[in-house]
C-alpha cells in the first residue's frame, strides 16, 4: 500500500476551489452551433424530372430554386403560392430571360402551376409533391421532350 496517510490521499484528489472557479464546466447535452452555407436538399428523382424538360444551367437553377424555396415554406407551415422574383434569383446568376423560359417549360410538363399578373413577377405552386406521383410523372416528362 501507500505510505500516505488517508488525509493526504484525500488532499491529492480533492478539488482546489480556486482552480475550478475559472475552468468553464459545460453539459455534454449542449452542442456548439454549427455554421454552414445555405443547401440544397432535394431528391435525385426531383432533380432529374425538373432537368429532362430544362436547358442549361440558368434554367435549371430556377427548378432547383423553386424546390428549394417549396420544401423552406412548406417546412414552416405556409402552403399555397410564391413569388419567383429577379431579385431571388439574381444571386444564383440567372437572368430574367431563362426564369421566364424555365417556369414556361415546368408549367407546360405540368411540374409547376403558373399564376400570371400581366408585367408582375410569377406565382408558382408545385404541381403535385413529386414523390407521391412516382413513375407515371416521369414517364410522362419523357414524353413531352
């Protein structure tokens, strides 16, 4: 055994006050807030019915956009149309031209429903949840390219 007495063997593990004030005892069930750029989080199957109707990147963007927008509104409760606006989509580098080809193009292949107010920006729904409508949508797009 130890040739120190219990006193001392308690003196060696017991906490000095002083140095325990200034340490910064945090729970384990608190976890640091992550920073991280804006995402994308949608579905191959979403992606690739939006792309086989579009073409080129600027148009693509606005499909992507739009999901993106959809599934931010839908997730805190707000249904129903929304503005695809110049200015949202001026720093994802598409020009008015190719937004206004986009939407025509998703509205023709029935992915978008389009409201029109003569010179006003486009209000957007999309159609029908693309995962509930499963194979017959995509063969349908295929279709009509």
């Amino acid at each position: 055994m130890s040739s120190l007495g219990d006193e001392a063997l308690i003196a060696l593990v017991r906490l000095d006050r002083e140095k325990t004030e200034s340490v910064n005892v945090t729970s384990s069930k608190l976890k640091p807030a992550l920073e991280s750029e804006p995402f994308v989080h949608i579905s191959v199957r979403d992606l690739l019915t939006g792309a086989s109707v579009l073409h080129g990147a600027q148009e693509l963007l606005v499909w992507i956009f739009v999901l993106r927008e959809s599934h931010m509104r839908r997730s805190k409760g707000f249904l129903g149309s929304m503005a695809v606006t110049n200015a949202s989509l001026a720093p994802w580098g598409v020009s008015r031209f190719a937004k206004r080809r986009a939407i025509d193009k998703l509205s023709e292949a029935g992915l978008l429903q389009v409201e029109k107010h003569g010179g006003r920006n486009p209000r957007v729904t999309v159609a029908v949840p693309l995962r509930e409508r499963g194979r017959s949508l995509g063969e349908r797009v295929r279709n009509t390219t």
